[in-house]
C-alpha cells in the first residue's frame, strides 16, 4: 500500500509543479530542480536518518518522504504497529492535500488560460 501511494504522490507533485505552465513558458528548469530536491528530501542517496535532526524535521514536514523512505522501511519491517498507522493517516493526508490543490490550480489556470491563433 505504501508503494501505490508513493506512486500516486510522486504523480501529483510533478502534476501540481507542471500546472504552472498555465502562467509560465518554461517549467522543465523548476521541475528538474524540484526533482532534484525531492530526492534528496526522499532519501534517495542518503536515508534520511542520517542527516541532523533540523533537517530530518523539515523534510519529514514535506510529502517527499512518502515516495522513497517510507516504503524502504516498511518493507525491511523496520516500522512499528502504531507508527504504520499514523504514517499511513499522514501519506492519505497528503494525498488527499495534493488532489485539492492540483484541482484548485487546474481550476484557476483554466480561468487564465488564453489561446493564440497565428
């Protein structure tokens, strides 16, 4: 299960960073930035228990942490009982988080969009 939702944010994320085509020419330079953030926010190269406390506290602030530690440590079953579950309330959280703002973006990029025939 945290597969399928790590999945499913990672999709949204980039969903949400891709919408501001609606004001911009060019999002490939933010995307790749954002993508180079999230992994290292989701402990891509390094698990995240190694970095210092501050930043373990801002990146377990942050949905990235859902898309590579989270599974990672769920299936070495390095997860107790109780913190699957309030992981599991946190990953829906932010899924759900995602899907609101990807629709309220689309919903106001769809007001601003103009088209341009040549």
């Amino acid at each position: 299960l945290f597969s399928a939702l790590a999945f499913v944010i990672h999709y949204l994320v980039f969903y949400c960073a891709s919408l501001c085509a609606f004001w911009l020419e060019e999002v490939w330079g933010m995307t790749f930035v954002l993508r180079g953030f999230a992994n290292i926010a989701a402990g891509s190269f390094l698990p995240l228990d190694l970095f210092s406390s501050f930043w373990q506290s801002f990146f377990n602030f942050l949905p990235f942490k859902y898309l590579i530690s989270v599974p990672v440590k769920a299936l070495m079953g390095r997860m107790d009982i109780n913190s699957i579950g309030y992981t599991m309330m946190g990953a829906f959280g932010w899924l759900f988080g995602l899907l609101l703002l990807a629709w309220l973006i689309t919903q106001r990029g769809v007001r601003h969009y103009t088209a341009v025939v040549h």
